[in-house]
C-alpha cells in the first residue's frame, strides 16, 4: 500500500498510527502541504479533494477519509482491533 501524507497532519497520523499497530506494511509518500503541493495538478488527479490521507491499494483502488480509512483496516486486518463491536462505543469513539 502507498499512504500519501503529512508529517503534521492530525488525519494522516490516524493512519499511520493505525497501520502501524496493525504491523501492515506501506510506502509513505509525502505531500508537502505547507509548500502546497496537494495543489499540484498530478496530486488533483489522484485526488481532487486535494487533502491528505490518501491511501492506496495493491489493486490501485484509492481511498480517502481517515475515518473510512480506519474502518476499512479494521475489516481487513481485525487485530489488533481499533473499533470495539458494540456499536454504541464505536460510535463514541
Ligand atoms: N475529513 C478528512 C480531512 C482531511 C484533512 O483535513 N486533511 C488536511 C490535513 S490534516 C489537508 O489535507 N488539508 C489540505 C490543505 O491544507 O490544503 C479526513 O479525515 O481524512
């Protein structure tokens, strides 16, 4: 996986937190966002929303969203598990 990124950006370490307890492993690919990079018209396209994370696949699928990202992890690597089951404490979380 490839997991496009800002060292100071609060979504992305979500991620990496997350696939880094998970043990998964993944290519860091930075964006500068303070130079503006997430500007540059090859970013755009891969991601229009022009943001950090976006977190690619093996297959190439591209996912975006840190929260959506974190659940889809938890449903295809389940532990450690960043998500309790019952659905009232994961929604708290
Ligand atoms: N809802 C998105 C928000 C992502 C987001 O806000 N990313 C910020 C960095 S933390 C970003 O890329 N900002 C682009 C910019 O500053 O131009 C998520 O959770 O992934």
């Amino acid at each position: 996986m490839k997991l496009y990124s800002y060292w100071r950006s609060t979504t992305s370490y979500r991620v990496r937190i997350a696939l880094n307890l998970k043990g998964l492993d993944y290519e860091t690919i930075p964006v500068d966002l303070v130079a503006g990079e997430q500007n540059d018209v090859s970013y755009a396209a891969l991601n229009p929303i022009r943001g950090v994370p976006v977190l690619v696949l093996d297959d190439g699928t591209m996912l975006t969203q840190s929260m959506a990202i974190l659940e889809y992890l938890d449903r295809v690597c389940p532990s450690p598990k960043l998500l309790p089951e019952d659905p009232i404490a994961a929604a708290k979380i």
